[in-house]
C-alpha cells in the first residue's frame, strides 16, 4: 500500500496503526481488515420468525436425533422425565385437597389449569424425554425417508417403558413424602376423575391431549427464545388441564399414587385407562400433528417448485 494503514479515533481524527504503540492488536488488524473487506452489519430475523419450511427442517433433525440416540441414554432420560412429572401431579393435588372444600368448581378448574404445566416446563426444558413429545416429532423423519419404522418402535417403546418405570418410583416418592406434602384426598380425588369415565371419552380426551403435546413440540421449535419456549409448554399444557383432557404419563403418576394409597382400587380399571390414554395420546401426536404439518408443508413446497418451473 502507498500510505500507512490508517484508524479512525472517535472525534474523527486518523492515526497511523504503524506509529502509534497505544492501538490495540486487535484495533490494528481490525483496521487492515477494512482496507480489504466492505464492513457489514448482518441482521438476523431467523431468530424472531421461522419459515414453516425451516421448522419442518428442524423438527425433521430434532427426530433424526431421538431416533439415533443410545439405549441407555434414552432410558434414563425418559425415566427423569416420569419422574419430574411428579411435580404436575403433586401441584394439582395439593391444589384439589386445598381448594375443594372452599371453591367452586370454576376456581377449581382454574388453580388446578394454572398448577398443572409446571412439572411439564421442568422436563421439556431439561431436555427429558417424554413419550408424547416423541410421539410427533420422531415420525417426521420417518415421513421424510430418513429412518424407518423400526427405530421409531424403538424409540417409543424404550421412552414409554422409561416414563412408565419413572411414573412409578416419582409416585412411590410422593407417597412416602405425604406427611409432608398432606394431598391425600386430592390424589384420590383426581384418579376418581380419571376413572369415572367410559372408554370412548377417554380415548378421545387422550386423542386431544396427545394432539395439543404434539402441536406444543412443533411451536418449541419456532423460536430460539427461552422465554417463548416455556410460554409455548405453559399455554398448551394449561388447556390439557383446563379440559382435564388424560395425558398418559401425568395420568400414570397420578394412578400410580392413587393405587399405593387405596389399595381398594380396581387395577383393571387403572390398567384400561392406562392403555386407552397411550394409545389415544399416540394417536393424537402422530396422526393430527405430524402428518397435517408434515403433509401440508412438504405439499406447499411441491406446489412451489412446479411453479417456479412453469
């Protein structure tokens, strides 16, 4: 270059990088850089808004990454995940012993609605694995031809043994813990709810809860916004509890507890609903959420390219 590599100072001045031992290394290459390079500030919006076909993308990888992941892995993590479930179940207990004898069941629905996600925001967050999480997210991939049917057996089976085995030790904690946490009659109280019902309205309320965990894992991926994840968890696991629709894993914590504090109840019962809210939450995540959003997005970008080819 035929002049010294100049620097400008913050009232305007310039400075020889060469001369003057006070500029920073890093100022001095910086300053070389702008001889060669044009200085640009990029401006990221990926982060503030997904295309749909770049959250088909994600949660494409998301289940490619379920799908692959080791056994052992997969069965601790979904065993944490029954276990933090827990905490949902305890919260509403102790929000149905206290409050049932006071409020009605409007306020009753409400406080048990606004307890009810916290054990959900704690394992999705924690990157746990939950069976009606998974139930959505890993078809995508199996949708898209990377993975086969096999490994997505695999891995339900595996989460849902996993949750199981979990749901009972967290329920086996909570009733060694009751002297403290004093939610006797709420526990009773909710599996006499869960119970109450014939088997067509809980396959379908399972159907919808399956469908709303499912669509709640799409939103997750549409945001890299911690704050907007667990807001996304909390408003689709609110509207399960304000409909009391049955989530199988939260509902086998809550069965569980049930059964090792009344030894009187029905196991059949308890094994029928256990087996209807699997399947319906199965259902509700792999047909309603990954099929419709998998089938519409990949057929809006089919549409796209002839377009653009005609």
């Amino acid at each position: 270059m035929d002049e010294k590599t100049k620097i400008f100072l913050p009232d305007g001045r310039k400075r020889s990088v060469e001369d003057d031992e006070n500029i920073t290394e890093r100022a001095q290459k910086r300053a070389r850089e702008d001889e060669h390079y044009t200085p640009v500030i990029v401006k990221r919006t990926d982060e503030a808004f997904r295309h749909p076909d770049d959250i088909l993308e994600n949660a494409i990888e998301a289940g490619l990454e379920q799908l692959q992941r080791p056994f052992i892995s997969l069965v601790l993590s979904s065993i944490a995940a029954g276990l933090i479930l827990g905490f949902s179940v305890m919260a509403v207990a102790v929000v149905t012993t206290l409050s049932l004898p006071q409020a009605g069941p409007l306020l009753h629905r409400l406080l048990s609605a606004a307890v009810y996600p916290l054990g959900f925001v704690i394992c999705i967050m924690s990157g746990t694995e939950l069976f009606t999480e998974h139930t959505a997210t890993a078809v995508y991939p199996v949708l898209d031809k990377k993975a086969g049917p096999l490994l997505l057996g695999r891995l339900w089976l595996t989460v849902l043994a996993g949750n199981l085995f979990g749901c009972l030790l967290g329920a086996c904690l909570l009733v060694q813990a009751e002297t403290v946490i004093g939610a006797r009659e709420g526990y009773l109280a909710i599996a006499a709810h869960l119970l109450e019902f014939s088997s067509m309205p809980v396959f379908i309320s399972a159907l919808l809860a399956g469908w709303l965990m499912a669509q709640g894992a799409w939103l997750i991926l549409t945001t890299h916004s911690t704050i907007g994840q667990i807001t996304c968890i909390y408003i689709v696991t609110f509207v399960i509890g304000l409909g009391a629709l049955h989530h199988s894993i939260a509902g086998s914590v809550e069965i569980f507890t049930a059964l090792l504090i009344n030894t009187d109840m029905s196991f059949f019962a308890a094994g029928r609903f256990l087996a209807l809210t699997i399947l319906g939450n199965l259902a509700g995540g792999s047909i309603f959420v990954a099929l419709l959003n998998y089938g519409h997005i990949r057929k809006t970008q089919t549409v796209s390219d002839k377009v653009k080819e005609g």
